[in-house]
C-alpha cells in the first residue's frame, strides 16, 4: 500500500476551517480600508470556509454549517462576478495586433462592467454581517473536531471525492465539450480544497500536481466564458466579430486540454498517484467506520451519557464472557 509523505521533514501546517474563517475577518478589514486590493484574497478564504463547511454538512447536520455558508453567499457572488470580468479584462489584453479592432468594444464594455462589479462588491463587504460569522467561527470550531485533520474519517471523505471526481473527468478528456469541462473543473477544484483543509500531509505532497490540473482546467473555463460574454456584446459594424469571439484572440484552450490529457490518462496518471496515497483494501472499511462514528458523535445529543452507556455494556459483555456466557450472549 503506498504511504503519502510531506515534501519536507517538518509536519506541514493545518490550515483548517478556524484559520479560514479567521482570515475572512482580516481580510474583509483590508478591502474595506484600502477599498481597492485584497479583493482576490477575501474571495479565496470565503471559497475555502464554503467548500469545508460543505463537506462538513454530509457528517454533522448541524444548521450552523449552512448558515455559516448563507452569511457569506452574497459577499462571495459579487467578488466572484468581479473576479470573472476582471479576468476577461486580462485575456482581452493579450489579443494580438489583429485581432486588436474587434477587441476594443469588449474591451469598453468590460471596463464599464469592472466599474460597476467592484462598487457592488463593495456595498456588499460593508454590509456583511461580522457578528454572525464570529459567532458562527466560534461554534464550528468545536464541531469541525469530529473529523480531525489527517484522520481515517477525513480520508474517507476524501476518497468519496476522488471517486466522483474522475467520471466527470474522463467525460470532458472524451468529448471536449466546454460543459463537461467546466463540471470536471468544478469538481477537481474542489479537491485542493479539501485536501488542504482535512489532510495536510497530502496536501503538502500533492500540491504542485493538483495545482496544476486546476489551473489548466480553470484556463479553460475563464477562456470560455470570454467567449460567450464576447458572443452576446453587438460589435457594430463587424460582422464576423461574433463568430471570431467563438475562438477568443490568443487563446491557448487546445494546448491547456491536451496538457490536461496527458497529466490524466495512462499508467502515469494523476490520479493514479492521488488515489495511491488514500485508502485501499482493509483499510477501506475501517476509514468507512471512522466516518460513520465521526456522524454518530455529531449526531448525539448527550454523548457524555452514550460514552458512558456503552463502557457499561462493554464491561457486562466482558463478564459475561468471563463466566462461559458468551455463547448465550452471542445468539441472543
């Protein structure tokens, strides 16, 4: 069975939910004191706090997890709709000199869009709700300790991810279709994520290829929703202009996807050397047993009085054993 080790000898850092949600605050304090930077950072700590708490929800069906997701929702849409244009901002810049003239009414348009995304990202960081979110940071800092960082539970979890994530994968390698890209997308995305947050010493060893499938893919995704914003824009007089945005200037999507096949397809594959370091055979079961007891302690009201329920059964079933019981004990 293949053993994950960090890159280093030092046990890596475990940046779990409390550090994300930590970060949150501090970085909304930057955007709403500069009001011009650290908008990409905010956006990247609100990711990771939504994507743990979305996983933490298939353990612990405590309602702080969605609300903590609620709270966040809007502040996450706008800086999320910025972030797209000011992407397309970006990769308009980089046509080439002919394709320069077709380029400038999106170029326009995508400045007058920035324009009014940043002040609505804005509005909505000025109006979100601290004391919520440090009340919330508080109580899912206790119940994020039922799945404990690098333990069985967290690798089963992990391993439910990795294998819903390949189908989808292997969709977009076959047919290329920007849908069944961006769904892979989605879900390798993800993985980091949760990599990062449950299993840090996979993490540590797995960064730099999970790094890189996500950026390729979300190369895609950014260079086709240039090419569907570009496709809905009326150019004027050009005609053509709308079909020549089908293939945005300078886009380098063909090259990303065939990087993208040859990191994920063969005896070399990625995702062969990821789902290596997660559980197999014996292993399987037991992480599939961590993880419902990690759901049963979630789900128990009174888990002083269970722990101690269940030391008394334990200690009747030994003396019950202990004087030839067992037999009886066992049919009944």
């Amino acid at each position: 069975m293949a053993t994950v080790t960090p890159l280093s000898g030092v046990r890596p850092e475990h940046r779990g939910l409390s550090f994300w949600m930590g970060r949150v605050a501090a970085e909304l304090k930057n955007v709403r004191s500069s009001r011009t930077r650290c908008r990409h950072d905010l956006r990247v700590a609100i990711r990771r706090c939504r994507s743990l708490a979305a996983v933490m929800e298939e353990v612990d069906p405590d309602p702080a997890w969605p609300e903590m997701r609620k709270v966040a929702r809007k502040l996450f849409r706008s800086l999320g709709a910025l972030r797209d244009a000011q992407v397309m901002d970006e990769w308009v810049k980089k046509a080439g000199p002919g394709d320069r003239p077709r380029s400038r009414p999106l170029a326009s348009n995508l400045r007058i869009q920035n324009g009014g995304l940043r002040e609505t990202a804005l509005r909505a960081a000025e109006k979100f709700d601290e004391k919520s979110w440090k009340r919330l940071e508080h109580a899912l800092r206790q119940r994020s300790r039922f799945v404990p960082g690098g333990s069985l539970a967290a690798e089963c979890l992990a391993l439910e991810r990795f294998e819903s994530a390949p189908g989808t994968s292997r969709q977009s390698i076959t047919h290329g279709e920007s849908q069944a890209v961006a769904c892979a997308a989605h879900r390798i995305e993800a993985l980091p994520l949760y990599v990062e947050g449950f299993l840090p010493e996979h993490y540590a060893a797995w960064s730099e290829s999970l790094k890189r499938v996500q950026d390729l893919l979300g190369e895609v995704h950014d260079l086709d929703v240039l090419s569907d914003h570009g496709a809905e824009i009326r150019f004027g007089g050009y005609r053509r202009s709308r079909r020549a945005w089908k293939k945005p200037p300078g886009t380098n999507a063909t090259h990303a996807l065939k990087t993208y096949r040859q990191l994920t397809l063969g005896r070399t594959s990625l995702w062969n050397e990821w789902r290596a370091g997660l559980p197999a055979n014996g292993r399987i079961e037991a992480a599939a047993m961590a993880r419902l007891r990690a759901t049963a302690r979630a789900t128990d009201l009174r888990p002083r009085r269970t722990s101690q329920i269940s030391r008394v059964a334990v200690a009747l079933f030994e003396r019950f054993k202990a004087r030839g019981f067992c037999s009886c004990v066992s049919r009944c």
